[in-house]
C-alpha cells in the first residue's frame, strides 16, 4: 500500500509543472497509519468473517455460541474504534451484532440490534457501496425482522426499500437475493420469492467464504422448499365435476 501511495504521489509530481508545484505538508505518524490501514482492515474483516461462520454454522450450543459470537463482537467493536472511518468495520460489528441478537431472542436482544441499525446508518452515509452494498442488506433484513413501534422499529417499507438498494449494488450476490426472497416470504409473497431465492442459489461462490456460502445456501434451499409448498397448497384445486 506504502509504495502504491509512493507511486502515486511520484506520478503526481511529473504531471505539475515546476511552476506549479506546491510545498506538502509533513504527514505525521497516524495519518501514515490511518492511510496504510485499509489492508489491515481488510485482514481482520476476513477473520471475523471466517469466525463468524464458523460459530454460526458449526457450533450447535447455544450457550457457547453465544458466548463466542459475544466474544467475536468485542473484536469487531476495537476494529471499529481502531478505523473509525471505515465502513467495512462497522459493517461486520453489526452483522455480529444482529447474529448474536438472533442467537439471544426476546426484548434482550434489542439493544443489540439497535446498536447494529445505528452502525449500518453510519455506514451508509461513509460509503454505501462497501462490502457490495452489505449495509443495505443488513438494514434492510433488520426492518422485517425486528417488532415494529413501539417495541422498537421493525417496518416493512423500509426493509422493501434497502433490500432492493442492496440489489442496486449486487444484483447477483447471494446476501441480497437470499435476504429479499426472505423478505418477500415473510410478507407471505410466495410466488414472487420462489425466483429470488433461485437467483440466490446460484449466485457465485464467494472468495474465502466456503462456509458461510455452504450454510446460506442450506437456508435458502429451506426457504425455496417452503415456498413451493405454500404455492403448492394455495392452488385452487381441480373439479372434476
């Protein structure tokens, strides 16, 4: 990263004229930091991510997933307060968050998913399109999943609206087409579901994400399952008469 700046600011400095040239200010320690972190970021987002998965998908006590996913979330929180700039971290803190929301359930789970909806918001306004529009994903699945006013501040309208600017992003991702078939089922939408989650199914494997995309792809042959069985039993029947 050092010497793509380097090489940048070299290329910079031929295409100004001498005349024209000014004088750089000393850039001092943190911003050398702050300017190399994005790989770092990165990096640790890959770890959460695969540890993520892992609890998500592997483990199969309660109790201890969520103590591990509570563990997990206190690392996404000290990446965040590391590089407070970048969404990609406030991303993954809220998506840990959300997980952890859905292992606990209940009013309890609250606070967490309305700490994960004011990071995803802050996300957005940083950048929109980080992570291939997630924090669009991930809001919009938090607005059909949670209870509406005045438990807290589930809407349905709002979850159509950032399922669909997430598909604006990634048309062919697998989280977008997965969350908005899931959305579509949940407002008993069957019919229009069946083609987005299909669309999810195949969507194409994700670099270093085998697990998650294994486990995701289980959900949404669930789903796809019960679709077709609430069309199937919707279907006004044959007369014979």
């Amino acid at each position: 990263m050092k010497t793509q700046i380097a090489a940048g600011l070299l290329c910079l400095s031929i295409a100004v004229p001498a005349y024209a040239q000014v004088q750089t200010p000393p850039v001092a320690p943190l911003q050398i930091v702050q300017e190399a972190a994005p790989d770092a970021v990165m990096l640790k987002i890959s770890d959460l991510q695969a540890r993520w998965a892992e609890i998500k998908y592997k483990s199969t006590d309660k109790d201890k997933k969520i103590a591990a996913m509570g563990a997990l979330e206190k690392e996404a929180a000290a990446l965040v307060a590391a590089a407070p700039a970048r969404a990609e971290a406030k991303i993954w803190e809220a998506i840990i968050l959300s997980t952890e929301a859905g292992f606990i359930k209940g009013l309890s789970a609250l606070p967490k998913v309305k700490k994960a909806k004011s990071l995803l918001e802050q996300a957005i306004e940083t950048n929109p399109e980080a992570l291939e529009g997630s924090a669009y994903t991930s809001l919009g699945s938090l607005y059909y999943q949670v209870p509406g006013w005045p438990v807290a501040f589930g809407d349905k309208e709002k979850a159509e609206k950032y399922l669909k600017a997430a598909l604006t992003v990634n048309p062919d991702g697998i989280d977008p087409n997965y969350f908005y078939g899931d959305y579509l089922m949940n407002q008993s939408r069957y019919t229009e579901a069946v083609p987005v989650l299909e669309k999810a199914l195949a969507a194409p494997d994700r670099a270093g994400r085998t697990l998650a995309d294994e486990g995701r792809r289980q959900e949404i042959r669930a789903a796809l399952g019960v679709a077709r069985e609430k069309i199937k039993t919707a279907a006004p029947k044959k007369s014979y008469n």
